[in-house]
C-alpha cells in the first residue's frame, strides 16, 4: 500500500505541459521513490518514500519534476490517513450535494490559511458556491459547471497561494484504489 499521495498542479492540462503516466513513473522511481502509480492522466501519484520531512520530500519532486520537463510544476503532498481523511470529510449535507448539478471540487492547499484568509474565503460562499474548509484543503461546491461560476476564484488563489484542485470523487477513487486501509 502507497505511503503518499502526490498532486501535481497543471499537469496535462492544455496542450503544452503533456506528460505521460509511464514517463511520470519514471521520473519518481529516478529519484528513488517505490511502488509509484500515477492515477489518471491528471497528475496524481501514489507512491512509497522513505520518511522523511514532507517539505524536503515535496521539494525534491519539484525538482526533479522541473529539471525533467523544464518548467515548474507544484506539487502538493498528503499521506495516506490525511488522503482518507480529505475523502471522509462531509463539508456540506449530503442531500445539497447529491440535489446540486455541480460535483463537489477540493482544492489541494500547500498550508492551512490563517483565519483572516478563511474568514475572507468563506465571506464569498452564497446559495450558488457553498466553501468550506478542512485542515489544508478548500471543499467547493458549486451549484452547476466550475466555468458557470461567478465566485471569484483567481481572488480565492490570491488569498491562498497555488493550489491545485480536483473533483472529491477523483479523490475517493485513488484512496480506494490505492490507499485502502
């Protein structure tokens, strides 16, 4: 079973920044990390590492990531209980979530926000985008599409610094898959 879950912000997203699963697997298992299985074509990773502090452990994948591919690509670590957890959080009633057209989204934060940066985030939350936060995570709820909003997000960024998002239903997918226990 995985240790680590890894996502990586902008990753196949547009035409420029493709990247293949095999070749992801590749460069994580150069740098010395085991049992590495991307998840989808989306840059997300499961893999094994050695302990080690996480920050020293999300920087050497950067690295590595950027020397490979020349350019910079976030990533933003989770174990395997913070991912279970992530996926166990219930932010909103389950009944608005299965009622509402949109999917619940989970923004991969690289710190817990001070409280004036939550309350400043939550403040932008009305009847059409419900926010919540976990411990280093925004849950969004959005009554339709991402691209039918009116919530500002490039402000939500501002306040929070580069994230990197994905569905909750992605999220519980991968933890099934590979973080069962």
């Amino acid at each position: 079973m995985a240790t680590h879950a890894a996502f990586l912000r902008g990753m196949n997203v547009g035409a420029h920044h493709r990247v293949s699963n095999a070749e992801l697997q590749r460069m994580f298992i150069a740098i010395g990390l085991t049992d590495v299985k991307p998840f989808r074509t989306s840059g997300n990773v499961a893999f094994t590492a050695e302990r080690e502090p996480v920050e020293r452990l999300a920087s050497r994948i950067e690295d590595a990531l950027t020397r490979e591919l020349g350019y910079p690509v976030s990533t933003f670590l989770r174990s395997a209980e913070e991912l279970r957890g992530i996926c166990a959080f219930e932010p909103f009633d389950r009944e608005r979530v299965a009622a509402g057209a949109g999917k619940l989204q989970v923004s991969i934060l690289a710190a817990g926000p001070s409280t004036a940066v939550r309350k400043e985030i939550l403040a932008m939350a009305d009847d059409h985008d419900a926010l919540a936060f976990g411990k280093r995570e925004l849950y969004w709820l959005p009554s339709g599409g991402i691209l039918e909003t009116a919530l500002d997000l490039n402000a939500i960024e501002r306040a929070l610094g580069p994230t990197t998002r994905r569905t909750k239903g992605t999220l519980e997918q991968m933890a099934a898959k590979h973080f069962a226990g």
